[in-house]
C-alpha cells in the first residue's frame, strides 16, 4: 500500500479509480503508473504540482487546499501563516482520522509532527523562535456560517462560488447597483 507518486495520485484523485485489493488493485495500478508516465511525458512538474493541489481531498466534500484555506482558516491560501499550512498538510495523510471538527487533538499532534520534521530536516527556512511559535499555535478554526451569511453561500465548488461573485461584482459596477439587486439581474 501507498508509495504513490504525487501523479499517481493526481490521476487517482481525477478518475476516481477506487480498485482495491486483489488482481483489480494490481490493474489499478499498473494504469496509475502508465498514465502518471503519460503526465511526467507531457506537463512541467509545477502544472502536475499544482493540478495536485487543487484536487486533493479533504474531509467532507472540500477539494484543494484554497477550498482548505478557505473552509478551515476563513484566508486565502496566500495568507495562511506556518501552522496553518502545517495543519492543512497534515489532514491530507488521512482527513476522516485528522478532521479539524471531529478528532483537533489528533490532528494537532499530526501538525507538530508535521513541523517538527520539516523544522529538523531544514525545509523550512525558519528561525527556532518561529518553529516555537508555529507549535505553539492553538487550532483556531474559522466560525462556522451563521445567518448573516450572503445569499450566495452555496454548495458549489470554490471555482464556482469566485465566478458568481466575480460575476456579481461586475454586474454591480456596470449597473451602478447594490450587491442584493444585481443577484437578482
């Protein structure tokens, strides 16, 4: 079990090709093998990186590590601090075992885990007071949405929920009009 590349992976992720055991798990991997070389032959490993990243699952029906940022920690991926990063890095091991909302002890562990390992294997450029800091860190999750939410909170992917709202601003700017009444354009 495991030992997957991160295409591997990638392709598991995106055909959902869930054969476990046996002579099916044994074809199973062979074709993530065959089409991970097919990805190695045709894309830089930042696109395969990337592709990864926004398809990785996490718990429920969050997929990605923006969808993660943003369910988790309320920020876009580009302002989570070390912790956070550590903590959105650990669930993916196993999101049922190291999901913020049911087991935060066990996945607390994991992240310190987490940052211990890459803190003694130095990749991470950080000073030991900022290691300490990041350890120290309680698991702080975002509020869950209340009713003052907007109306736009929906079950949509992130790309979707970003198009409607981009969607929803233009409107807004070109007819000169409040965000309630361009929803209804």
């Amino acid at each position: 079990q495991g030992a997957s590349t991160i295409e591997q992976q990638l392709i598991k992720n995106l055909l959902s090709d869930n054969s476990q055991g046996g002579l099916e798990g044994v074809k199973r991997k062979l074709r993530e093998i065959y089409r991970a070389y097919g990805l190695d032959n045709k894309y830089s490993k930042e696109t395969i990186l990337e592709a990864y990243l926004n398809t990785i699952p996490f718990t429920g029906t969050i997929q990605g590590v923006q969808a993660a940022a943003n369910e988790y920690f309320g920020v876009d991926v580009s302002q989570l601090d070390l912790a956070q990063c550590a903590t959105i890095a650990s669930i993916t091991k196993n999101p049922t075992q190291y999901n913020p909302y049911t087991n935060p002890e066990e996945l607390l562990s994991r992240r310190n885990l987490v940052l211990k390992n890459l803190y003694d294997q130095q990749q991470i450029p950080i000073s030991a007071e900022d290691y300490q800091t990041a350890l120290a860190e309680p698991l702080t999750l975002t509020e869950e949405q209340v009713t003052t939410t907007t109306a736009t909170t929906t079950n949509n992917s992130y790309f979707d929920d970003a198009l409607f709202e981009q969607v929803t601003a233009d409107i807004m700017a070109k007819e000169n009009c409040t965000k309630e009444q361009a929803q209804n354009i």
